[in-house]
C-alpha cells in the first residue's frame, strides 16, 4: 500500500501540502483556562433563525410586548 | 539509535523515577499527537486538551506501559484516539440537546492549496480520515494502526484503499475546476 502510494507522486505532493503549526503550550492542563476557553468560544446565535425574516423579527418584537401585557394582567386579576 | 527507541528508553527511565525523562518523551510526541488530533478534528483547543490529557493518563497509569507490547508512540496515540473520540461524542450527544452551543467553525484561509487538501481529508469519513493521517503522516505500518483503532488489520488495509482512492477523486475533481488540469 505504501509503496502503491510512494508512486503517486501527485497525491504525495498533495498531501505534504497539509502543514500546520504546533502551538506552544505545557504539559499540564489547567482547568480554568479550559473553562476560559469555552466560554469565550464563539457559539450560533439562537434568534438567528428568527432574525433572519420578516415574520421572525415580528415575533421576536411581540412576545416581550405579549408577554409583559400577561404578566401584568395576572397580577392585576391576583390583587382584585 | 532509532527515535522510537529512544522513546521507548525515556519511558523506562520515566517508570524508574526519572522525572526528566517524561520532559523528553514530551518534548518528542507532542507534536505528533497534536498534528493527529488537529488534522482530524480541525480543532486547536481539543488538539491542545486531548495532548495534555493524554500526559496526565500517561503519568497516571505509567506502570500500565509494556515496551514488549508495543511502541510508546502506538501507546499514546491509542490514549488519544480513545480520548478525543469520547470526547467528540460527548459533544454531538451536548450539541444535539442544545443546538445554539455549537461553535462557529473558525477557518484559517492562507492560500488555496492548502484549503483543497485540508477540505479533502475532512471530507473523509471518519474511519477512513484515521486510517490514512497515522499512516501518512505518522508512518504508522497497519498492524499499528489497527491496534490504535482497535480494529482489524483488513479493516485498516480496505479503509486506506478507499481513502487513498477518494482522495485522488476528489483532487483530481478539483483541479478540473479550477482548469489547473
């Protein structure tokens, strides 16, 4: 098989093209930059779907408008 | 003196007591470990957790080790395959229960050769991604390899074969695109 691969020239070229750089970093873990790490990760916005149309922005302006207009009246019908 | 000897020498120094000997088989595998995890999961912070990791359980178990067995290199790759895979399925299983924590993949685009085979390689299932980076990249044989995985010497043998082809395939349907060919 390596020899198989060894002939293809083309692909070996291709794959020594795959370099990366190693980082520096100790041996030994440190768990709060671990936890760092991940709440600094860039995470999906979960209003994008909602963000990204006409209906959704809609929905994303009413509910706090709905939803505080409920709250309130349940607390007006719990005090009569 | 073969490197893999050497390591090999370091991790029995390391049994006896040397501490510094742990320094140097460190200093020798961390970058195959890392450019393993790294090319598979295109990940930097799990390439860096899954190295260090993988020291932690080295020095936790460290009498576990058999140089009879095999090569220290096969033994920690075999630690860090086992790890980074746990790893990876905890965060499919997170990911599938709350969808909004997946990350933005971060893509570093320093010139076009270099995106088209790292797109090629993760393009790869993940059984035929592993086979062909420990034995490409790592010159692993496939009795090695198989013993990384845990999987059957003919399994490795028909993965390598078909990753080798798809890889061609994909190449070589690149270059027709962009009429490089």
């Amino acid at each position: 098989m390596r020899q198989d691969l060894n002939k293809d020239h083309h692909l070996r070229k291709r794959l020594d093209e795959y370099h990366i750089d190693i980082p520096d970093f100790p041996m030994k873990p440190n768990r709060w930059e671990r936890f760092i790490h991940f709440l600094a990760s860039p995470a999906k916005d979960p209003l994008d779907p909602l963000i990204s149309t006409s209906n959704g922005l809609l929905v994303l302006k009413l509910v706090p408008i709905i939803g505080t207009t409920a709250i309130a009246f349940i607390q007006v019908l719990l005090i009569l | 003196m073969r490197l893999s000897e050497r390591e090999d020498e370091f991790m029995i120094a390391y049994q006896n007591g040397d501490e510094e000997a742990l320094e140097k088989i460190y200093t020798l595998l961390r970058q195959p470990l890392y450019s393993f995890v790294f090319r598979y999961s295109r990940d930097e912070q799990l390439a860096i957790d899954i190295v260090q990791d993988t020291f932690v359980k080295l020095q936790r178990y460290k009498h576990d080790y058999n140089p009879r067995k095999g090569k220290l290199k096969s033994y920690l790759f075999q630690i860090a395959y086992r790890l980074m895979i746990t790893k990876l399925n905890r965060r499919k299983k997170w990911r599938s229960l709350l969808p909004f924590l997946t990350p933005i993949q971060k893509e570093e685009f320093l010139y076009i050769e270099r995106i088209t085979i790292r797109e090629a390689v993760a393009k790869l299932p993940e059984g035929q991604r592993e086979v062909v980076l420990l034995f490409y990249y790592h010159d692993m044989l496939q009795e090695e390899i198989a013993e990384i995985l845990g999987i059957p010497k003919g399994t490795v043998k028909s993965r390598l074969h078909m990753a080798i082809k798809r890889l061609r395939e994909e190449l070589e349907e690149e270059e027709y695109e962009t009429g490089s060919k």
